[in-house]
C-alpha cells in the first residue's frame, strides 16, 4: 500500500515514516509544506494521505486544503487528517463530500501505534476513523438542533461509538449491552435522524457524519 506523508516537523515525520514501513507501507513521498503535498498527491495518485492540517507557508489548514484540492482531481482519494486539537470547521470540511475513506486524528492517538496503524488500514480501504473527541465536539455542536437534541443520553453514546466506525457487537462490549440492544438502540438513532438503516457498517457511518455535518443523506 502506497501513502503520501506531509508533517513539517521533522522529528515526527521521520518517526510516521519508520512506523509505517514497518508495517509494510510503501511511503510514496513525505513532504512539509501544503504545495510539496498537492504536487506529490497528483504525481502519485497513492492509496491513501496521511496529512498534517496545518503546513508551512501559512501554518492555517493549508495541509488540509491541498488534500481537498487533490481529492477533487482524484475523486474519493482517502485522506487522513492528524491535527494538533480538534477543530470543528476543518472536520466538517474534511467530512463534506462523503466520498472515499476519511479519517480525523489527533497526534496524541499517533503514540498508540496499534490504534494509528489500524486508522490507516480502515481509511485506506475507504473507511472512517474518527478520532472520540472530534465526534463528540461535532455531536454537542449540534446537540440544539432537532432531532439530533431529542436523542436520549444512551443513544448519544451509541451514536458516538457508531461514528467512530464500530460495528453493533463492538459498542455492545463497549457499554456492556445486548448486540439487539444496540440495534434498537441504532434503529431509534436512525428514525430520528431522518436516515435510511443499513446493514453496510461504512455506509452507516458516513450517513451519521454527514448528518452531523449537516448534510443529509440517506
């Protein structure tokens, strides 16, 4: 599997790089600046981004937007996003089109290397893995807005887990319930969230993140 790096800061960059090699990834190219990165995505068409938001010359979310840029000459490009914080607008951003693998993390999840590497695989094969905190900063951000607001407080964990990309028997472990527990429990999530059930565990979830992005797909 061939991916395309872009972290500025060399240390960690270097570190990405031994990770993943070691864990059989072909780095097609690594890069430190949002141009080099537009540039090395269209030459090298890879399976997958792995990118830093915010890249030298602006130190904004130029990371970001060269990934977008990118995926639009190369539809459904699967983008890795590891930011510092979490910060709603580029997650909605990110999240938009709701084509190809996407994933949002924060550095920190990047010294768990087994987590790191199991995002990797899950958005290169066209995937989500959204990092907890960003799907519960996207959930309370729309907690006011109907019917998202009229889910009950064991939905709302359902629904975090469920975005996250886990499977009915995953977020029945999780929180110690029945695996039909948890289907009711997603069907109730479903019928209020104005969004067709699906047994297909990808579907689902970029329906309930493009539903939190406020876009509505069924």
């Amino acid at each position: 599997m061939r991916l395309v790096l872009a972290e500025d800061l060399y240390l960690l960059r270097e570190g990405l790089i031994h990770l993943l090699e070691a864990h059989g990834f072909e780095i097609a190219a690594a890069v430190e600046s949002g141009p080099e990165l537009e540039r090395a995505l269209l030459a090298e068409r890879p399976d997958l981004a792995v990118v830093d938001v915010r890249l030298p010359p602006t130190f904004t979310d130029e990371g970001l937007q060269a990934a977008l840029a990118a995926r639009r000459r190369i539809p459904g490009l699967p983008v890795l996003v590891l930011s510092q914080h979490v910060e709603q607008l580029y997650a909605r951003e990110l999240l938009a089109d709701g084509t190809g693998g996407v994933g949002y993390l924060l550095k920190d999840r990047v010294f768990d290397s087994g987590q790191f590497i199991d995002a990797v695989r899950r958005v290169a094969a066209g995937g989500t893995a959204m990092d907890p905190e960003v799907i519960a900063k996207l959930i309370t951000g729309n907690a006011r807005d109907e019917p998202l607001g009229g889910l009950t407080p064991r939905e709302r964990e359902v629904l975090e887990l469920m975005a996250e990309g886990r499977s009915n028997a995953a977020i029945g472990q999780r929180l110690h319930l029945s695996e039909s527990t948890v289907g009711k429990h997603t069907a109730s999530i479903f019928g209020k969230l104005g969004l067709a059930p699906s047994d297909d565990d990808n579907r689902r979830v970029l329906a309930v993140l493009a539903y939190l992005n406020g876009t509505r797909r069924g």
